[in-house]
C-alpha cells in the first residue's frame, strides 16, 4: 500500500469509522435483516450468546487465578530480597502525577500513600504534573515541598503550558513532565536505562510493596527495555460513599481489571502504571493530541518495537477513587462521562489500522492479533447490552411468519437460558468483590451482605446506561466527525 493512500484523509477517515460502523450495525441487524433471513440473525445472536459465556466464564477464571497470585506475592517480601539483587540501588524511580484542579487533601493522600513504600533506598523522585493555567498550581507546589520533600530523593514540580495542536489532558501533561525528566536526569548523570517512570493518577494509592516488587521483577526482566509493568487499579478507596449504580459499576470495573491481569499477552496496562525513560524517549513519549493515552502509548511502543513490547503483570493492588462528585445526579453525569471519555479509545482502532499498514519490520501475525484484540474490545462494549438483552425478541416480533417455526419460538428462551448460565458467574464476583476490599482494608458489614446480593439485579440497567450507552455515544460521535472535549473526573 502506497504511502499517499496510507496518508489519504479520506482512508484514515475510513479506518476511524470501521468499528463505530460495525457497532451500529450489529446493534440494528436484527431490525433490517429479520424481515428477510430471521434464521441468520437468529443463529447469530445464538452464536454471539455463547461467544458472550465463553468470555463471561474465562474472565471469571482469570480474576481467580489473578487473586491467588496476589495472595501468594503479598507474602514476599521485595524489600529484601531486592538487597540481594546488584544494581536494585542504581535504580531510579521517577513517579509522576498529573493533576489539574485536584483538592490539596486529595493529592495530599496519594502522597501519603507513596511515604509508606518499602523500597530500602532512597530513589524515589516526586513529580507533581501541573498544569500552567491552574492559577493555584505554584502554591500547592511550595505546600508539598515543604511538607514531603524529606521523604523523597527530590520533589520536581512541572507546569504544562498547553501549545497548539494539543490536547488537554495525560498525554500531553506527561509528555511535557518527563521531557523535564529527561533533562533532570541528563544534568545529574542518571541512565534513563536505569531509570523507572511511573504515572500515578492523582486519586491512585499505590500499595507498600510496589517500588519493592516492580525493582525486583524491572532487574529480573531480560526484556525489561520494552517493557510496561502494571498493578490492577481496584476502585475501592470511596466504596461507601458511592450511590447503588455507581458502586455496582465500580465493583465490576474491579473484577474485569483483576481479570485483566491474566491475560498474559493481551495484557495492557491502564491509568496507572510503569515503564523506562529509555523506551519513553525512543517513542517521543506520549502522542500530546489524544486523550486516552494508556492504551495509546502501548501502541506507540509497540509499532516501534514490534513483538519485544509486552505489558508485565504486578500481582498487588492499586486502590483508587470512582467517581463521586457529592450530589447523586451529578456523580451519575460524571460517570457518564467518565465512561464516555475511556470509549473515546476506540479511536486507537484507527491508529493501529493505519500503523498495520506502514511498519513493515513487524511481523504480519503479531500485528494481527493486536489490530483483532482492540477491535474486539472496543467492539463489544457498545454491542454487547443490545445483543444479550433485547435482540432475541425482535426477529419474532417484525417476521410473524419466523415466530411460527421452531427456531422462532425457541430463540428467546435458549438465548435467555444462557444469559442465565452466564449470569451465575456472579457468585464468584461477589466473593471476590469482598475479599478484594478486605485486602484493602474497606470492610463488610453483616448488614450490607445483602445490599451487595441484591444489587447485581440492577446490573442490565447499570450496564446501560454507564457503559453500552456512553460507548455507543463516543462511537457516534468518531461516526460523524465530532470532537470529544476532556473533561477532568470530579473526585470529592
């Protein structure tokens, strides 16, 4: 494929458009082919059910498998046994929190969470991310210097000036903090080889043993130059305070990121997590005019490296905050948006066709496999409520003669019974659920047991309206052309 095609507006407007497209017409299938073949639509949504129950049961597989691991590497002690490894001080960790308008006690606390770690040398760096226009930046700056730099090698604080052609947000925060990184560690002959990057979302408390343990696992890693290392990030910290819908949310999100974990070559690491300055500057860091920059600088890394990037699973727990904004209808708007805005990585689908067409070094099967992951992602978020819920009524409702024959009268009720089969999946997330939250010292009351039974009954309308809906809304508007603005999660 030519250069001027790959470079074409039109055909990168093409590929931005693949998935959304194909949502839609997932979604609407069964409207405007039932007329004509309800026996096709019929065994797809079948098909689509089981595929969903695979999925459902693998996931349920992998956050057990997930969990037991955190039990066994939470009795390590990587404090130790990183003294035993040469070269676990030559390691330097450089944590960055990008934040913008954040209340001092909330960043205050994330700080605090970084004075507890166990690392045994005093290689830890803090860098407080600001943003430019934040007119209360500088003051909160000279706070936490004064209160915390005894606790840290250094306290470096940066203050992001937005220039044309970015976008506000991570990516182009991070991207100008670690620029300043990178000159720190050049004037004070640091190697940016020995040198641990680690975004820290400001509502994220990472646990005592991170530094520790993702020291140990850096040193032991033969490949650790093209490396990410990630810790599931569960949202816990505010459990109780959160209303029904957005806590149910919060309790799955949890349980599919600690699935995540085991997903070994699938794996990618979201919202907080580490890698090396060398690998950083080889990709020109973050790409300043996106918005979801988790998944993106995955990307970026792996279009440069091909099969040698890979995302390394830390088996410890990352607590962090889901959206509370107070009020109830302002929380749920919030989360609305919040899910909205994670979706917008569907645009990341356009960047990986266009990077499948111009990076001949990497094997054709390796970018494949990535180019059908995210697709698959980003696919079945949107489509998934629409298929599982109401898609086997309708090709018996618009073909009457279809609702006469055996398949017609049946598909409602083998798609319901294995909806059933995958709902009993539940159990497990349950226990899960409150296991997870006494590692992280949030506690269950006999009294709420059955407020968290009871609760999953509110999962088709949860997942509806704060996940399928908001997805199927950023689809949209990548459909049409329109812009997403970002928009800073409130977090009281």
């Amino acid at each position: 494929m030519t250069d001027k095609i790959v470079k074409s507006k039109f055909f990168n407007r093409i590929l931005d458009m693949v998935v959304p497209a194909t949502s839609w017409t997932m979604i609407t299938l069964p409207l405007w082919l039932s007329p004509f073949h309800p026996a096709v639509v019929a065994y797809f949504i079948i098909a689509f059910d089981l595929y969903f129950f695979y999925k459902s049961a693998t996931t349920t597989y992998r956050a057990v498998v997930s969990y037991n691991e955190i039990l066994f590497h939470n009795k390590i002690n990587y404090g130790k046994k990183i003294k035993k490894i040469k070269g676990g001080s030559e390691v330097k960790h450089f944590v960055v929190i990008p934040n913008y308008k954040e209340p001092v006690y909330k960043l205050e606390a994330t700080i605090k969470a970084l004075t507890q770690n166990d690392l045994p040398y005093k290689s830890i760096y803090l860098v407080l991310a600001f943003e430019h226009r934040e007119t209360e930046a500088s003051e909160k700056a000279k706070e936490f210097i004064k209160k915390y730099s005894f606790f840290f090698k250094d306290i470096i604080c940066t203050y992001h000036p937005l220039m044309p052609g970015e976008e506000e947000g991570k990516a182009s925060n991070q991207t100008f903090a670690c620029r300043q990184i990178e000159k720190y560690c050049n004037a004070n002959n640091i190697s940016d080889k020995q040198t641990l990057i680690t975004i820290c979302d400001a509502d994220s408390f990472l646990p005592k043993n991170y530094f520790s343990y993702l020291t140990f696992e850096f040193l032991r890693d033969k490949g650790r130059l093209h490396h990410f290392y990630w810790a599931p990030v569960l949202l816990y910290n505010n459990f109780w305070q959160l209303p029904l819908f957005v806590r149910l949310q919060a309790t799955l999100s949890s349980i599919v990121r600690l699935a995540f974990l085991s997903q070994k070559e699938n794996l990618i690491q979201v919202s907080t997590y580490s890698t090396n300055l060398w690998m950083l500057k080889k990709i020109g860091y973050w790409d300043v005019d996106i918005i979801p920059e988790d998944w993106h600088i995955y990307f970026q890394a792996f279009f440069a490296f091909g099969g040698l990037v890979k995302t390394i699973p830390l088996f410890t727990i990352v607590n962090g905050d889901a959206v509370y904004s107070g009020g109830i209808v302002k929380t749920l708007a919030n989360r609305y948006e919040q899910e909205k805005r994670w979706a917008w990585g569907v645009s990341d689908v356009g960047y990986v066709f266009r990077k499948f067409f111009v990076t001949p070094h990497i094997d054709f099967m390796t970018k494949l496999k990535k180019a059908m992951f995210i697709s698959e992602t980003h696919l079945l978020w949107p489509v998934s409520f629409f298929i599982l819920t109401v898609s086997a009524s309708i090709p018996p409702l618009v073909n009457p003669v279809f609702k006469r024959t055996v398949l017609g009268f049946l598909l409602p009720q083998l798609s319901g019974l294995i909806l059933t089969f995958s709902s009993a999946m539940l159990i497990l997330y349950i226990y899960l659920d409150i296991k997870l939250r006494q590692k992280v010292n949030v506690k269950t009351g006999a009294l709420y047991l059955p407020i968290l039974i009871i609760q999953w009954y509110l999962l088709p309308i949860v997942s509806f309206f704060f996940s399928s809906l908001p997805a199927l809304d950023a689809h949209t508007r990548i459909l049409f052309g329109k812009k997403l603005k970002y928009k800073v999660t409130e977090k009281v």
